[in-house]
C-alpha cells in the first residue's frame, strides 16, 4: 500500500481535498457524506479545505447570478457556508470523536437506564435540508459494562448527527458507536424527527415526522423489556 508521505509528495501543489481522498483510497476506507474522515486529515489543512470550499461555493453563487460583489448581505456569503459546512453542521465528518471518559460499572447497575430526549440537528444526504429532532437512548447495563456521563450520550449523539444523514442509517451508526463505548447487554434508540426536504421543498408538508427505533441485545430478545422501554418514553410530539 502506499504511504501517505508518498501520496502527499506526488500530489504537491494539488488541492488539499485531492490529497485527502487519495489518502483515504489508499486505505481502502468508505468517504461517504455520513463517515468521519477526520484520521486522513493532517494538521493546517482544514483551514485549507475551507479556502477550497470557498472559492467553490462562490462559483455556485456566481452560477446562481448573484451578484456578491454590490450586494452587500451576500459578500462573505461563500466563507460564512464554507465555514459552516466544515467547522458546524458537518463537523461530525471532519474532526474526531469527542473525547469521552469512561468508568467500570463498579455497583454492577443492571437496571434500565434512558437517556433523553436529546436535541440533534442535522441534513439530510439528499438535499443538505435541515433534519431536526430528539432521540431517547434506553441502555441495559451489566456488571462489565462502561459508565459515561449523561452528557456524553448527547455529545456522541451530535458528533454522528453532524454529517449529511438519512435518519435510518444515523440511528443505526449511533447505536453501532454507544454499543462499542459501552458494552451493555442491551441498547435501544427512538429518533422522532422534522425533515426540511418535505418541510421547506416538495409537497411543503411542515407537520411530517418521522419516527424510527433500534433494538439491541437484551432489547431485542425481550419484548417486556422493549414495552418498558417504549412505556417510559413520554409522549412524542
């Protein structure tokens, strides 16, 4: 395989999204809208990938005739999107997980544990459109299971939101994620959410939700634990 000083030599004075996408082929991993990429980005380039992404956006703006030039609410409009593309609502892709400490179940808890509802925001992968919701995280926890802090779900749960989703895939990598950190014997996930792509375009439908759940483990297998669960959720929207 080759290495990324191989690659980065080659590729010198190449846009920086170049090298990075070489880096990741080179290490046969998936760049999907909805994967984190942060491990192929060296130090200083994320500020270069923005100036990338600024010059391209203002090159969707001046195919869209508008004039950034004169009109004085949209001159800085490129680096405001650039900015918020990579630092803010997709910064799920670009930078790595949030550091989070985790402690043996001393007490060995074993009762169910719910975390929520907690506020996540993100896009849809179809037409970047806003998806805004709350997902309640039911956790079963045994005597080797780790203990996180109650904000860290949240931390987690925003991490994986913010990229370009589909709200079915999302709950499914949030859960793939809080299994490995955690170990439980069981974990289950309800997302109840407003798509902006059916909201704010299409059929302008504003009330449409949609809800989806995971079930893990213990979850899964038992169906009075599942009622508890799904029972001690207050009522959705």
């Amino acid at each position: 395989m080759t290495s990324p000083q191989v690659i980065d030599s080659a590729l010198e004075g190449t846009p920086v999204s170049v090298k990075i996408r070489q880096r990741i082929v080179a290490a046969k991993k998936r760049f999907h809208a909805n994967d984190n990429i942060a491990d192929f980005i060296e130090p200083g380039e994320l500020e270069a990938l923005l100036d990338e992404v600024e010059i391209k956006m203002q090159g969707v703006l001046d195919s869209m005739v508008i004039d950034t030039e004169h009109d004085h609410n949209t001159q800085n409009t490129a680096r405001r999107v650039a900015k918020m593309y990579l630092k803010e609502v997709f910064g799920g892709r670009y930078f790595p997980a949030p550091a989070i400490t985790e402690f043996p179940n001393i007490e060995h808890l074993n009762e169910l544990l719910i975390v929520g509802p907690i506020t996540v925001r993100s896009a849809c992968s179809h037409h970047l459109c806003p998806v805004m919701g709350k997902i309640w995280i039911g956790v079963l926890p045994n005597e080797h299971t780790n203990v996180i802090g109650l904000s860290k779900y949240a931390r987690l749960a925003d991490w994986v939101m913010s990229r370009p989703q589909i709200q079915e895939e999302a709950v499914v990598q949030l859960a793939d994620l809080i299994q490995a950190k955690t170990q439980p014997d069981g974990i289950a996930l309800v997302m109840q959410a407003s798509h902006f792509c059916m909201g704010w375009r299409g059929v302008k439908d504003v009330e449409s939700k949609m809800i989806n759940s995971v079930m893990r483990g213990a979850f899964l297998k038992d169906p009075n634990l599942r009622r508890e669960f799904l029972a001690l959720i207050p009522q959705k929207d």
